[in-house]
C-alpha cells in the first residue's frame, strides 16, 4: 500500500489502484497520522487536530472509531496505542514524505562525503517526490505550521540540489531551471548566487551582471536592505573577470558523527524527548545546555542517544559524543577528554596546547559558528564539564550524569525517572515479545513491580524472558519477589543491576555509605531528616542527606506539614543498601540502628497524641513515654499533619518491633496512633495496624482482636461480631485486663443494641459503667453510659435513657472534651427525639453537628446527621431533612460504613416515592439489612418499600405482609424511625 501527503493526499495499493477513504475527519486522522509515521502523537494532540480545537464530548470514543475504521481499510497497516499516543507504522518506500527524507539525508551525507554528483542525484529524488503543496484538498489548521516547515525544507533542498550540480560542472544546463526558480522565489540569495554562478560559466557575464541590478533593486524595494556579503563579493568578483569558484557552491560543513548506536528497542518517554529535542533546537543567543540525571539504571544514556539521533539533521556540522566515566572512582579528566575531541574535529597533535585553558579555548574556536550536538555522557562534576561547552551560539549540548551537577550554572535540568507502569509494560512487549507478556498480564505486572520499573533491570528481565522461551513470566515475578535474591536474579551476561549500583555506592564518602546502609533497613517508605540522623546517632543529617541526593541514590519527596524534608529510596536501591548492610555491619549495629528509631517515632507519637483530645477509649495513654532527643516543638506543631506524614512508617516500624520482639514498644506505638486514625475513621489504616500487632504478646494481641472486631461492627461486617466480641470479653477477663474488658463490654452493649438484641445489651452496659467508674476513667464511663442510653431507648424506657445520656453529657463537661460533649449531645438529641420533644432534639443535634465539623469527626458527624434529618422530617422540614440524608450519606460511603450508607439511601429514596428511582433505592438498601440480619431495619424498608410500590402502579402487599412478619415485638426505636420516615413520604 502506498500513501501520498505531499501533494493531495492518496492512497492507493502497491499496483496504483486508488483505494478510497472518506469522509473529512477520516481524512484528515489518516492525514496527521501520515505525517507523523513512525513517530508516537498524543491522543490530545490528535483531537485537538481533528476537530480543529472544539471536539464534541464523545471525542474520545469517535476517535477510537476512527481508528478502527482506518485499521478496517488499511489491510495490513499497524496503528499502535500506547502510553496515550497512537503511531502509524509504514515501510520507508510506503510514504512520499518518508522517501523525501531519507534521499534528502542521503544527499547530504554525500555532500559532506564529497560527491556531488551522488548528492544530486539523492536531492532529485527526494524533490521528485513533491506533487504540489501539502494536503492542499484537506483544511488541516493543526499541521499548518508543519507544512511551512516542510516547504521551507524543500526550498533549502532545492539550493542544495543546485550547488551539487554546479560543482560537477553542469552550470550551463542549469540556468533555466535556475531563473524560474529566481523568478518564483527573487529575494532569495543564494538563488541569486547559483543563477549568476551557472550564467558565468556559461560564458554570459554580462547576463550574470543584470541577474545581480535586479536582484539588488528586489531586496531594497521589498526589504530594504543591500544583497549580503557572499553575494556582493560573488558580484565583486565577476566585475573583475574572475570566474566563481564551483567548490565554493558546495557546502561541505562539518562532517564528523561519534555517536554510538541508537537504541533499537527504545521505549517510552514521549513527552520528555519532546522536550528536550524542543529545548536543544530552540534557536536562542546562547548554548543551550541540558543535563539529564538520574539514578544509576534509569536510562539516562538510552535518553540520550535516542535524543541525539534525532537531532542529527537539526546538527548538521555533526555530533560529538565522550564518556566521561563519571560514576566511577576515577573520572576521566576534562584536560584529557579536550584532546580526544580536538583530535575527532581535525586538529593535529602538535596543534593541541598543553594548557588547559588553551585546549578549551581552542576547542570553542574549533566549533564557533557551527551547529554541532555535544553529548557528554556520565559526568562527574561542573569541574569536569565547564571546560567542554562550546561557546557561540548554533551549538548545543547533552550531558547525563547520575549527580545533579548543581554547581553547574544556566542549564536545564531534566530528572529522568523510572519508567510508569504502562511504559514499563511496553517495554517488556518490546523485549520479550507481546504474545507473552500479553498472556500473564497479572504477571507482567509484578515483574515490573519487583524491577521498580527501573529499565536496567525491565532490561535484564525481559532479556532474560526473551533468551528462554520456556520460563514464564509467573516463575520469574515469584523468583524476583524474594529480595535476599533479587539482585542476583537481574544479572544477564554484562548487565548486572548490582554492578550498576556498586559504582555509585563506592563512589559514596563512608558516612555517605554507613546512612545509605542503614536507610534501607527501614523499608520502602518516605522518611524525614530527623530518622536519618537517629539512624546515624548524630545531631544532623543535612550533609550526608545532600551527598546522597546529589548521588542519585535518594529521592526527595517534597516535604511534610511540619516543613521536614522527606527522602525515598528506590526499591531496587534498598535491596541493594540491605544487602551490604548484612555484609559490612553487624547485626548489633543493625539492630542498634532500629531500636533508636523504633524509640524515636514512640516519643514524637507520645508527645503528638497527647497534643490531640482523647477520641478512642481503648487508648489511654497512661504509660509513661521517654521524651525525644529532637525538639517537639518543632516538628508536632500539628500533631494530625504529623500522624498523617508518619502513618505509614510508624505502621511498618510496629511490625518491625513485633518482628524483633519488642512488643511492649509496638503496642505503645499502635495505642498512640489509633488516637489519629480513631477520629478520622480511618478504618483500613486502623485493620492493618492491628493485623500486625496480631502477633504480638497476648495482652496486645486480645487488643488486637477487639479493635479488629470493632471495625467490622463499624463497617457492617456483622458476621461473628457478636461471638468476636464475647471472646475478648472473656480473654481481657481471663488476663485481669479491666480497662480493656470495659470498653469490649460498652461497645458490645452499643452492637446488641442496635441490631436488637437490647435485653441482652443492658447489664453489659451497666457492668462496663462500673468498671470504669472503678477504672477512674471519665471518659470511658461517659461512653458506657451513652451504650445504656441507646440501649433503654430501644426498650421503651426513655425516663431512664434521658438520665443515662444527660450524665453522660456532664461527665463530658468536667472533662472539657469537645468530642465526648458532641457524643453526649448527639445521644440527648436521639432520646429526645424518642420522646417526641423534637425542638430540644433539633437543638443538640445542631449544636452536636457543628462541634464535629470543628473536630472533623466524620463518621460521628455523619450518624448524628442522620438522626438530625430524622428530627427534621418529624418537624415537616422536608428540605432540611434531604440535607442532613445527603451530607450523612455521602460521609458513610467515604468512611465505608455500609449501615448508614444504606439508611441514607432509604431515607432519600423516601424524599422521592412515587417514582421508580425510590423503588430501585428502597430494594438496594434492603437487600444491605438482610445481608447484615437487622430485622428492624427490613422492616422499616419493608413498609417504605411498600408505599413505593403501591405509589407506582405495582403491588406493596408482600413487602408489607413481610414486614409485619418481623414485626413481632413492637420497638419504639423502629416506629419512631418508620413514622420519620412515612412522614417525609407523605409531604407535598
């Protein structure tokens, strides 16, 4: 199939028969992709193309259409999508602008080649591909300034192709084609040169002459300005009878290209080699300078080869390339590497000056005026560099190097980064083929996990995976997965990632190595200065932490609300640094290292809890904590943005030091930041902390296990709540553990209640208040005390529910807790609502909701709200109602808590009954209480559900006739949430 963009756009099979393709934005997809072959464009930039800046809103979806449409007519055409982009694939010979190109390059490298007869021949195909202007058929403002470019591209090429040929002599039979080329284009000079050059050779002069007066008269009247010096001279010279020398015509530049191969199986980083390609063509006043860095096996020299390929024929004097062995304990000195390069330009060895300076300044003067590409590739330092940057404009330069090269001033710094997932997963496609990678995904996936998405080590994987077609991506991803072993298995021949590493590693200083060792025993999280410097068991860690940043080999991952810089280390990294901790230090030295930090985090999480009000029961914080050596102050003027920073390290230093059998430290740890995670619900942090603490002694573990049962009350898990919360009862009593036997005993009270067992809740909840009233602990009696409001309210006994939740309330008040004032308000408005005094229980759930928004406390802000719509459809407030069911509803779903999720919904869907999306509501949240065995939640959705029904033409009998099943002991709790409800049903 062959295709056809310079000119009006064709298509047509390998024999010449026309193959149709239309509609507009077909053709101008296939037009823009065409222009691109073989080269990734952006789905973004394909719309934008496409429909011109104002794509419909199923852009996306019409535009895979068209894909597929262009992949049905095109038999046998490629079109890739990956990482965002889309790429058309064509043979050279399939495309005329590909064929334009490449006899365009191949003239020019005859040209620096020295045969001009070759050269033209090479142009005259290229410009014989040209059929007219681009696309003139289609409207393509988006290739607009593509277009430009590309006539400007051939106007040069057609300059090209004329000097060629007067250097082989054949002036004479040029000058027609030269004078409509003058005639067409008169302000162009060199035109001019060529036309008077083959004239003079001709033997007309005096025609040459004329050719000069006219061309000087074109440029003053349009341009105002006199021909230019070449042009004058060349007009001088015929003036004095001296023919033009034909080797003047032909330009030979700069022929020299060190660089090494290209990367076949390149992949990824689309946008960035945009970027820099645009950054080192960018015609400015100065040298642009790019630095690529990176950590050791990220791909920076890949990058970099793969941007100086492309940017061949933007330097056409050539491209100079050195490694500079930078990563190394002996790097190549820039004195050295001055000789290499002068030698690559053509300077003899008697010419180069033994002085630094001299050899610079000669180097510069070796490239002023040219366009040449320098690539430096593995520096070590701005020292190294400075003496190797070209000084005039025209020339740019590439330089990687795993150091950030900061000293090195007016460049842009690119950070070249592991690959994302889905670039890291082309790449194994690419490498090891996508049959196979496309088999395993899952599998794939891991693979590239356990490489960190470093390219190096997706290099050696794949590679291997390529080299053994019988071992699967499954067997490998298990292999990798264990890290004592991981390095070894990304070794293939020469490429090793440990060997990589290494060199970066033993370029350290020996605190630099000693932090970097023992950073990596603390697992793949960020961590602030401050654990670097109890790692170290020094004062400070500023200088070390620089060193290793500066060395690529620790990321910084901005900084936490405290201000504290934070610092990563890469996967492979760690493995690595874990590695020679076990061969270089001892196991004391390694244990020393941890304890301190384990010790640490306890002191800043003691000193950050007790900064916030008490929010869950079981944590008292009665042990007394060593104070921490790093001032407080400082780091925990916010202790929640503290705990938030710190999560997910102090989770994996609990399950380090239950792993070393420090277990008193871990429960102490897990205590401190349940205070956190408790207030904000954040109840899958919460599971995995006690998931780890599992393990521990068997006081901490009980603990465990009635946090862990808590939750899925909390969330609605309710399978085996009930019998989870008898056994820790009896462990916490078989342990004498009478704090922590309250509150199982409060909170299984709270659970009876409310999926209706309340006789059976009560004397737990007095119990609970008599241990914590033997306890001391206001606060925990002020809870149980709550559970036995709860309770006698579901039993009818509101005299007495009323009493249990005001207590409760002044029990609040002594302690000054603004949570425990909010619950207890939240409870008084509940009863009051039982009671059918619904001002008062409109006033303390209103004052309730504005003490938790200040607490930001949401899942007891979205229960209370709940109850308060409940008071407000009671009231008649409609509206008021749908707000508190709303707010309420969309708090549960991002807390998880399924009960009130589902009773949000109900009460919703009761705001809307008459319509089918009420019915719908109604059976989801149903279906949620049956699955949770909450008889009195059925029931009431039962009958809501039956109204909907008979309210849309259907039948309610049976869901009535349901509930009224399980309706057999009456529950005031049930009828009054019923009579809310239906009330807020019935409103106009």
């Amino acid at each position: 199939m062959k295709f056809g963009v310079l000119g009006p756009l064709t298509v047509t099979t390998s024999d010449g028969v026309p193959i149709t393709v239309g509609g507009a934005r077909l053709r101008t997809l296939l037009a823009v992709l065409l222009f691109h072959a073989g080269n990734p464009i952006s789905v973004g930039r394909l719309v934008d193309t496409v429909w011109d800046g104002a794509p419909p809103k199923s852009h996306l979806s019409n535009l895979h259409t068209y894909i597929s449409r262009l992949r049905d007519r095109l038999d046998g055409v490629r079109i890739d999508h990956f990482d965002g982009q889309f790429c058309l694939y064509l043979p050279p010979d399939a495309l005329d602008l590909l064929r334009f190109r490449r006899e365009a390059e191949a003239g020019r490298l005859a040209v620096r080649g020295g045969d001009p007869a070759a050269a033209a021949e090479h142009f005259r195909a290229a410009l014989a591909q040209w059929r007219d202007r681009p696309l003139p058929d289609l409207s393509v403002p988006g290739l607009e300034a593509e277009i430009t470019e590309l006539e400007a591209t051939r106007l040069n090429l057609v300059e090209e192709c004329f000097a060629a040929e007067l250097a082989t002599g054949r002036g004479g039979e040029l000058v027609g084609e030269l004078q409509a080329a003058v005639a067409e284009h008169p302000t162009r000079e060199r035109l001019c040169g060529q036309l008077m050059t083959a004239l003079c050779e001709a033997g007309r002069q005096a025609d040459a002459l004329a050719v000069y007066r006219t061309a000087r008269a074109t440029l003053v009247d349009a341009l105002g300005v006199e021909p230019g010096p070449e042009l004058r001279q060349l007009h001088e010279k015929i003036l004095r009878g001296e023919p033009p020398r034909l080797s003047a015509a032909l330009r030979t530049g700069f022929p020299i290209c060190q660089l090494p191969p290209d990367v076949a199986d390149f992949s990824g980083r689309a946008p960035m080699l945009d970027e820099l390609t645009n950054v080192l063509r960018a015609s400015t006043s100065t040298v642009p300078v790019v630095v690529l860095t990176g950590k050791p096996g990220v791909g920076k020299t890949a990058l970099a080869m793969r941007v100086a390929h492309q940017l061949r024929s933007e330097f056409p004097d050539g491209q100079l390339f050195t490694r500079l062995t930078g990563a190394t304990r002996e790097p190549k000195q820039a004195h050295d590497t001055l000789a290499g390069l002068l030698r690559a330009t053509g300077a003899s060895g008697a010419s180069i000056p033994d002085d630094p300076e001299e050899r610079a300044a000669l180097f510069r003067a070796r490239l002023a005026d040219r366009r040449v590409l320098v690539v430096l590739d593995d520096a070590a330092s701005p020292h190294q560099v400075r003496p190797l940057l070209p000084g005039t404009p025209g020339c740019a330069v590439l330089v990687s190097s795993r150091t950030r090269l900061s000293g090195l001033a007016g460049v842009q710094r690119f950070a070249v980064l592991p690959f994302t997932d889905d670039e890291a997963r082309h790449f194994l496609e690419r490498v090891a083929g996508p049959a196979r990678v496309g088999a395993e995904p899952v599998a794939a996936s891991r693979v590239a996990a356990m490489c960190g998405n470093l390219p190096l080590a997706l290099r050696i994987a794949a590679t291997r995976l390529a080299t053994r077609p019988q071992l699967s991506l499954r067997y490998l991803a298990r292999r990798l997965g264990d890290e004592r072993h991981r390095l070894d298995e990304l070794a293939i021949s020469d490429l090793q990632v440990r060997a990589s590493l290494a060199v970066s590693y033993d370029a350290l200083t020996p605190l630099g190595r000693k932090a970097f060792r023992r950073m990596s025993l603390l697992g793949p999280h960020s961590v602030p200065g401050w654990v670097v410097a109890v790692l170290l068991d020094a004062a400070d860690a500023d200088g070390v932490l620089e060193e290793l940043v500066e060395a690529s080999l620790l990321d910084p991952a901005g900084s936490d609300a405290a201000g504290e810089p934070r610092y990563r280390m890469h996967d492979l990294l760690r493995v690595f640094g874990a590695e020679r901790a076990e061969t270089e230090d001892t196991e004391s030295d390694r244990l020393g290292a941890c304890r301190r930090v384990v010790d640490a985090a306890l002191a800043f999480a003691d000193a950050a809890a007790r900064r916030m009000p008490r929010t869950f029961t079981l944590s008292r914080l009665n042990d007394v904590v060593a104070a921490p050596a790093v001032g407080v102050h400082d780091l925990i003027d916010d202790p929640v943005a503290w705990f938030t920073a710190e999560q997910s390290n102090l989770i994996h230093l609990v399950r380090m030091a239950c792993a070393r059998g420090w277990h008193r430290e871990a429960a102490l740890l897990a205590e401190r930041l349940d205070v956190k995670l408790w207030s904000r619900s954040e109840w899958a942090e919460m599971r995995t902390l006690h998931e780890v603490l599992r393990g521990s002694d068997e006081r901490t573990a009980a603990r465990a296990e009635f946090v862990l049962t808590l939750i899925d009350a909390h969330r609605g898990h309710h399978d085996q709540v009930a019998v989870r919360f008898e056994r820790c009862c009896k462990e916490f009593e078989r342990l004498g553990d009478l704090h922590a036997l309250a509150c199982a005993l409060s909170n299984y009270a709270h659970f009876l209640a409310l999926t209706g067992e309340a006789e059976r809740s009560l004397p737990d909840a007095e119990r609970a208040i008599e241990l914590f009233r033997a306890e001391g602990d206001g606060f925990g009696e002020a809870a149980a005390r709550r559970s036995a409001s709860i309770t006698l309210g579901r039993l009818g006994r509101l005299t007495e529910a009323l009493a249990h939740s005001e207590r409760a309330l002044a029990l609040a008040r002594e302690l000054n807790e603004d949570r425990q004032i909010a619950l207890a308000l939240s409870e008084v408005a509940w009863v009051r609502l039982l009671t059918g005094e619904l001002s008062g229980a409109r006033t303390a759930g209103t004052d309730a909701v504005t003490l938790f928004r200040a607490l930001g406390e949401r899942s007891a802000l979205a229960n209370t709200l709940y109850d308060l719509g409940l008071v407000e459809a009671r009231l008649g407030h409609r509206d008021g109602a749908v707000r508190c069911f709303e707010e309420s509803g969309q708090l549960a779903s991002d807390i998880d808590e399924r009960p009130l999720v589902a009773a949000t919904a109900r009460g919703l869907a009761a705001a809307r009954i008459g319509t089918q999306e009420a019915v719908s509501a109604l059976r989801d949240s149903l279906e949620v209480f049956r699955e949770l065995a909450v008889d009195s939640e059925q029931t009431i959705t039962l009958h809501l559900l039956a109204d909907a029904l008979d309210a849309t033409g259907s039948c309610g009998a049976g869901a009535r006739a349901e509930a009224d099943r399980l309706a057999d002991r009456p529950d005031l709790v049930t009828s009054v949430k019923l009579g809310a409800l239906l009330a807020l049903s019935t409103e106009d």
